[in-house]
C-alpha cells in the first residue's frame, strides 16, 4: 500500500512539473527580429490621387526609416518611411527585411 501512494506521489510531482515546463513555454514571449532597413527590388504602381493616378516607382535600393521613397513622374518623392511603412514593405514580396546583427 506504501509503495503505491508513493508512486502516486512520484507521478503527480512528475505531472506537476510537465505542466509547469508547458505552461512556461508557451507563454514565452516570441522575439520579433529589429530592423531598420529594407533591401528592394524596383516596382511600379498607380496610386489615386483625387480624380487621377500618379505612377509611383519604387526603385530597386536598400531604404530604411526616414529615407524618401516612390519617385513621381516628376522626380519628388511620395512619402518618407516610418516604422509602419517599413514593417509594410517587408511583408511584401518586393522588399526584403535587412536584421541586425549583434557581434
């Protein structure tokens, strides 16, 4: 009888620890890589501007935040990035995040 409730208490202590290991890992907060700069190919696409469109070109480059980008047809630049645009232009498949590294 002893020895039953003693492997009884071994099982629950093991049960208890198991459950604990899952519970703290899967509340571990997942680390985002940091980025600053973006490394992108060159493309093109009209953007609605009152009643017409302008061709805004994104060229081929590595941008990061604020630079200026998306020429106009007369040379000015649309927008600077910011932290949103730039997590925008990672997600798409013309830019690709730059990571830092730490040595």
């Amino acid at each position: 009888m002893m020895e039953l409730q003693i492997k009884s208490i071994k099982f629950i202590n093991f049960f208890i620890v198991i459950t604990f290991f899952i519970m703290t890992s899967a509340c571990e907060d997942k680390i985002e890589p940091t980025y600053e700069c973006v490394d992108c190919i060159e493309y093109s696409y009209l953007q609605s501007y009152g009643d017409t469109s302008i061709l805004l070109t994104l060229s081929n480059n590595i941008y990061c935040i604020g630079d200026s980008a998306w020429a106009t047809p007369n040379n000015n630049f649309w927008t600077k990035i910011d932290e949103d645009l730039l997590t925008l232009m990672s997600e798409s498949s013309y830019c690709q995040a730059i990571e830092d590294s730490i040595n």
